[in-house]
C-alpha cells in the first residue's frame, strides 16, 4: 500500500485545489504517469504516479482544497 | 552553469506552439536538451486557463468566430488571457530540480525578468501582492500562467510590447477590467523595436535564472525548432 502525498511544491504554496484526477477508484495505475492535476492560482501542478498498481482509494475529490502532504489516495502495489 | 536555449521564433500559431511546447517538454523531461526559452507572437487568440470562466470573455462564441478568434482551454493555472501582434510570449521549459522545486519562486523569477526588462526602458514596474503578474501604477503590462509536470514547466508569460490594446475590450483578462491593461508603447509613447526588447529580456532571464542563454546555437541536436514549427498537427 502506497499513500499518494502532494509534495511540498515551496513556500507560499500552501493551499490548492484538486482539478481532476486521470483515473477512478479500481483503475490500474503506471509508476510515472500522471495522475491527478492540482491548481494554484497561477500554476497547473501534476501530481505523478509513486508505485504501478491499483489506485484503491481517492481521499481528496475533484474541487476539494488540499495543502502540502496531505494524502490525496492510495494504492495497492 | 546550465545553458537555456533560446528559440526566438516569431509569428507562430497557437497550435503549432503548443505542439512545440509540448515536444520540448517531454525532451526536457527525458534529459535530452538542456532548458529552453521559447520566445514568439501568436495571432488574436484567447486561452483559458484552469481557472477560466467564460464571463470574463464579454463577446459571444460568433462573435470571435467572425472574428477569426479561437478560444483554448489550456492546461495553465490563471483565468481569461488575450495574445495578439505585438505582445511578447514566452514559454520557458526549464526543469525545476536545478532551480529549487518552488513554484511561488518561480512565478516570482518570471515577474523579476519582466520588471528588469521594463527597467532597462525606464520603466518602473511593480508586483501586486495577491496578484501575479507585472503591472505599472494601476494597470497591467504582462500576464503570467504556467504548468508543471514532472517539474518541468510550460507555458509562461505575456508582455504587451507593441500590442493593439483594443483587443483587450474582449475580455477581462485574468477578471480583472480591460481597461487596466497597458502596453510598453503606451506607456514610453513610441514604438519599441521589438527585437531590442528581446535581446534585453534574453539577457535578464539568463540573470535571474542563473543561465547561461545560447540563442540559435548548435548545441541541441536532438530537435530541429523550425522543423517542429512547420510540421502539421
């Protein structure tokens, strides 16, 4: 099980939005693909695929405000 | 010191740059050219970023199209913005790792060469807290909005140098008024040579971002710019 953490994208970074995510719960997932796509007010930000898997859970849905380390899903190696 | 490649392209159309963009970017990505500065003008047209709300485009969908206005929604951060003849586009690819993983800092570095372009012509700019982008005294002069992926960044900024401003009637760019928009012209007065302003603003990225700018040289062989430009979508 590998936890899908936003990365510390700098300081000021501290709050942004989930855009959408590229795969639903149960999709199979590839290590380095993109995966869910995060907005500040002036940056696109996409997030990529820790581990090749099952994305087993979403924690943090489209629209949804989410900061630094925060855990955004799961997935099943 | 890295080196930045600069491809000073010109009129481009807004698909063919993106292509490009996007072909660099994976290249960047891969480590097979070293960062690069696309410099260009784009036709009238309109993007959207992630933020985007139709509102802030003011005219109606057969209205551009009679115009012959596209409108793009794009993979940047930032609402409404306009390109058109004039304005100054650049898109840097540059791969974040080898200049600190910080996206606030970045958007600040972009606005840094823009205000000590402008400086260069007397012209004193200034941020706005809350409010990326550059502007001198109540209106804005450049636009910034950009994308990372795998940090390596695309799209970039707007700088209206000899822009015909009343485009900007169009939208409201980045929900802010028209009418708080501003050009280099307009502000000096006279017409800039737009190639000057160039040489000038390549000089303060490789300042800011600490690279080394080789304009046109022989050093990336894996891409031929001229070739990706001309190839069809």
């Amino acid at each position: 099980m590998k936890e899908i953490i936003l990365p510390d994208m700098g300081e000021e970074v501290k709050e942004a939005t989930i855009s959408f995510w590229h795969h639903e719960e149960g999709d199979k997932v590839t290590k380095g693909e993109d995966l869910v796509e995060i907005t500040t007010e002036k940056a696109s930000f996409q997030v990529e695929t820790p581990v090749s898997g099952i994305l087993s859970k979403i924690s943090a849905g489209e629209g949804e405000v989410v900061k630094s380390g925060q855990v955004l899903g799961i997935i099943e190696e | 010191m890295v080196k930045c490649r600069v491809l000073d392209l010109g009129l481009v159309s807004y698909e063919k740059a993106y292509y490009l963009q996007k072909r660099l970017h994976k290249f960047r990505r891969e480590g097979g050219i070293d960062d690069v500065l696309i410099l260009l003008e784009h036709e009238p047209v309109v993007t959207m970023g992630r933020g985007g709300k139709r509102d802030n485009i003011l005219v109606s969908d057969e209205f551009l199209q009679s115009k012959g206005i596209r409108v793009f929604e794009i993979d940047r951060g930032g609402d409404v913005t306009l390109h058109c003849p004039g304005q100054l586009v650049g898109y840097p690819i540059i791969d974040l790792k080898f200049h600190g993983k910080n996206i606030h800092k970045y958007l600040r570095n972009l606005e840094e060469v823009i205000i000590r372009s402008l400086k260069v012509y007397g012209i004193y700019a200034q941020r706005i807290e809350n409010h990326i982008g550059v502007w001198v005294g109540e209106k804005k002069v450049a636009s910034i909005g950009i994308g990372i992926k795998g940090w390596v960044t695309f799209h970039g900024f707007s700088l209206n140098i000899n822009s015909d401003l009343s485009y900007f009637s169009l939208i409201r760019p980045c929900g802010f008024e028209s009418r708080t928009v501003t050009s280099v012209s307009e502000i000096l007065g006279r017409v800039v040579e737009p190639k000057d302003f160039r040489h000038r603003l390549i000089g303060q990225f490789g300042k800011v971002f600490n690279l080394e700018m080789e304009k046109n040289g022989k050093q990336v062989s894996t891409l031929d710019s001229k070739e990706i430009v001309s190839c069809s979508l």
